[in-house]
C-alpha cells in the first residue's frame, strides 16, 4: 500500500512539472501566440454583437441622418482646400427678427457745423483744407477787419477810456484841496458823476462790438494795448454733446480760447468733449484776398463721432417696430463688405420713428443711434492731419429688428447646414470622419439657422460650421464610387 502511494505521489509531481515547463515555455513565446488569440476572441465576440443587433433592431442598415455608415473622410489637405471651420455645439438664445433695409445718415444738429465771418474784411490767410481733421480752437481763417462800423465802434471805446483815465487823474489831484478847502467839494462831485457817465458809456461800446463779432478776451485786449483789432481768426467751434454740461463747455469764438468757468486757455479738450470736437473739414467757401461780410460762411464742418441708421419699415410692419422699441429689444444692423465676413453691430436700440407713413413708399422711417469708431490717423506729406472713420454717411445696410425671442437653441452659421429636398443635414464629427446628421430647422434667416431641440445634436459636439453643400456633394460622390452605377441602397437612397 505504501508503495502504491508513493508511486502516484510522485506520477503527480512529475506532471506538475511536465505542465510547469510547458507553461514557462508558452509564456517565453507569447509574442507569437497572445496578438492572434486577442484578435481571435474579438472578432467572435464582434460577431455575436451583430447578430444581436441585427435581431434587435430591424430598422438596421437604414438611413435615419445618424447612421455612422454616412461617413466622409477627409484629408488635412482637402479640409484645407475647403477651408473648414469646425466648432462645439453650445445652446444659446436667439432672436427671430425681419429684415429692413437701413442707411447711414447724418444725425441732424448734431453733424455738420458751419462757420462764418462774423466780421466785414480780407481773406489774410486759410489754415484748414478739405478733408483735414480739425479739433475744437484750432485755426480755420484770418481775416483783415474793414468793416467802418467796427473800427468806429473800437476808436470810440478807445476815446471813453482815454476820457476815463484823465478824469480819475482829476480826481486824484483834486482830492488833497478838497480836503484843504480850496476846492469846493461840489467840484469832486461833479467829476465823479462824469466818472460814472464814462463807465456806462464804456459798458455800452463794450456791447456793440460784442453784437459785432469781438468775444470779451478781444474787448479785453483793446483795452491792454490800447490799440484796434488788426487780424481775426476765425476757430473751430466746440459744440455741446447731448448730456454735456453746458455751463462747463468750452466756448471758442474768434481768435482768443477762454474757459467760462475759470479764464484757463486749455490745450486740448480732452474725453469726450474732444471725442465729440473733432470734425473734418467739408468743404471750404473762401479763397486768399476774398473780401467777406458777416454772416458769409466761410466753411462748412462734419463731425461723425455719432450717427444715425435709418431704416425703412413697411406700414405693415410698423406695429413690430413700436414693439421693439417699447420693450427696448436689441436690435443688429449687418454692412456687406468685401470680405467673406460682413459687418456686424449688436446690441443697438430704437431711438425713435416717425409719426408718418411716407405716402409714395408706404414706409415708416425709424432711426437707430450708431457710435462711430476710428479707423486710422494719418498726416498727409503737407502735414495735415486726416481721420477715417468706419462708418460713412450714405453706407446701405440691413437692420435686424426682434419680434420673437427663442431659448437655449442650437444656433449655427447658414453655410453649416444642407438642405435636400425636404431633409437638413449638418456634418458631426466621428473620429476622423464626418457624418451626416439629419436635423430640423426651426427658425432661420440668411445667416443663421435655428435648429430644433430634438435630441440629436448635444452640447459639446464638433460640427462643420460652413462647407456643409461640399461636404454633402462629397459624401454623394463617395458613395456612388463604391456602390458602382450611381445606385446606392445604403440607407434606402435612390
């Protein structure tokens, strides 16, 4: 019995040896063995997914737009031949709005400055030209006083302060025999009196030749030097923006820049009054030697820093419009350009309409405050200075007015989105391929297109943002390569 047991005991431990070498030795070669048995267990188990999938779902191999067999794929070359712009799906809210037809224009009172001559004399010397950007207090014309009024009216404030400067000398010498009783004071009296006839005679020459185009800092400088206004220069205006205080705004009239509140003579206006005091010279109405009157205007100045789009509703339409402008809805105003990309400002409001229908076009004119913005500053090789402006009187564009807001959207470009026969179609990206996704359009206009919440497309998915007619054509034309015949029924698709 003993020698049964040992004899088993040691058949088991030589098979357990047997078995251990074998295992070392497969383990050894595993790199030939283990690659061909993965492959092996993964495509049984492939092909008992299928087979469970082709049970489960009979609609299998049918084209619904989702179907991962509608995929395109592209090289880096072709996605840059057909310049594809790729972006993530992201719910935003969005505003269905008509379309009106909109210019720029000029916004009235506020635009165009003219200057005139306040005084009768000779173009001495022009300093501003067409098309230079001027500021508030710069030069724009010196002129040669002739008017016989206004020398008349100088010599004669000239003559009241002669008068006045001997009486207060009479006075003065007259004071100490008063005092002594020499004099009688009657005397003193008296020449007070005519001191004081002076002083009003002089607040009245001061008047008329303010009326004759002098500003006080000019009257004052008659008054210093004693002699008449032989050169006026005529500057650029500083006009008062809708808000500005007026009391603290700038004055510049003739030829001496002053400050109401405190008799500075600025530099520059600075912020937004030099913002708003900047114009460009229109158009200029005088010539060197020219002799000018007052009230002749001498040129004429624009200031574009704010304008006006006015926009051109139907009387249909108008309704929509008084809408919007009562809830205070953002509207956008689009400019074509000769880019791919037009435009675009957001955010506008409806300042006011018109209280009537223009009676040839049937149309109602409203009109949208626009801020201008600077393109560039330049000087020219005669060392004027030139401002471009973005927008420009006259520019045609289209207004974007709300009359319907819709909520955690899918919003994407117009190029994005394919439609065939009653289908639409966007491009999603799988991989490296780009399938086709059947979707449903809710609201649209020429460049944007809403699409409906419907499951199908999720936030965060990577989606052709334009090319979607090449993409589509493409996807055509691959089928038909490997259908052969042109005839595909991929997807039921004749």
């Amino acid at each position: 019995m003993t020698t049964r047991r040992g004899m088993n005991r040691y058949r088991v431990l030589g098979l357990g040896l047997f078995l251990a070498g074998i295992g070392a030795v497969a383990y050894s070669v595993r790199d030939l063995w283990l690659p061909r048995l993965t492959q092996a267990v993964a495509g049984l188990v492939a092909s008992s997914s299928s087979s469970t999938l082709a049970v489960a779902d009979p609609h299998a191999g049918h084209d619904h737009g989702t179907s991962p067999a509608k995929g395109l794929s592209l090289s880096d070359r072709a996605r840059q031949n057909l310049g594809l712009k790729m972006g993530k799906v992201a719910l935003q809210d969005w505003w269905q709005s008509i379309s009106i037809p909109a210019e720029v224009i000029e916004e009235p009172g506020h635009s165009e400055q003219g200057v005139s001559s306040a005084v009768q004399g000779i173009v001495l010397r022009i300093h501003a030209f067409p098309g230079q950007t001027v500021r508030a207090g710069d030069p724009l014309v010196d002129i040669q006083p002739t008017s016989e009024l206004l020398a008349n009216a100088e010599s004669s404030l000239l003559k009241t302060l002669q008068e006045m400067e001997l009486v207060e000398l009479q006075i003065q010498r007259m004071a100490p025999s008063v005092e002594s009783g020499a004099t009688p004071v009657v005397r003193k009296i008296e020449k007070e009196y005519e001191l004081t006839r002076l002083q009003s005679q002089r607040l009245v020459q001061t008047q008329e030749l303010l009326v004759r185009g002098l500003i006080p800092a000019q009257i004052d400088e008659i008054v210093k030097t004693k002699s008449l206004i032989r050169q006026f220069t005529v500057r650029v205006p500083a006009g008062v923006l809708p808000g500005d205080d007026e009391d603290a705004t700038i004055r510049l009239t003739g030829d001496i820049v002053t400050d109401d509140q405190n008799g500075r003579v600025p530099q520059r206006i600075a912020g937004n009054h030099e913002h708003g005091s900047v114009y460009s010279v229109e158009a200029l109405n005088t010539h060197l030697g020219q002799l000018v009157q007052p009230g002749n205007e001498l040129c004429r100045l624009s200031r574009h820093s704010h304008l006006l789009i006015a926009g051109r509703a139907f009387e249909r339409e108008s309704h929509l419009i008084a809408r919007a402008q009562e809830n205070e809805w953002p509207v956008k105003v689009i400019f074509e350009t000769a880019h791919d990309a037009p435009l675009i400002r957001e955010g506008l409001s409806i300042l006011y309409s018109d209280n009537v229908i223009d009676t040839d076009s049937s149309t109602l004119r409203f009109y949208v405050p626009l801020a201008n913005e600077i393109v560039r500053d330049s000087t020219g090789a005669n060392g004027l200075a030139y401002r471009a402006w973005r927008f420009k009187p006259g520019q045609k564009g289209r207004l974007q007015v709300p009359v319907n807001h819709l909520s955690k959207r899918v919003v994407l470009p117009a190029e994005g989105v394919v439609k065939e026969g009653g289908e639409a179609f966007v491009f999603r990206a799988n991989g490296k391929k780009l399938e086709r996704v059947a979707v449903r359009i809710e609201s649209l206009d020429s460049r944007e297109v809403v699409l409906a919440s419907d499951g199908v497309l999720f936030p965060g998915d990577l989606v052709a943002l334009n090319q979607a007619y090449q993409l589509n054509l493409g996807l055509k034309q691959a089928e038909t390569g490997s259908g052969g015949g042109g005839h595909s029924h991929e997807g039921h698709q004749h």
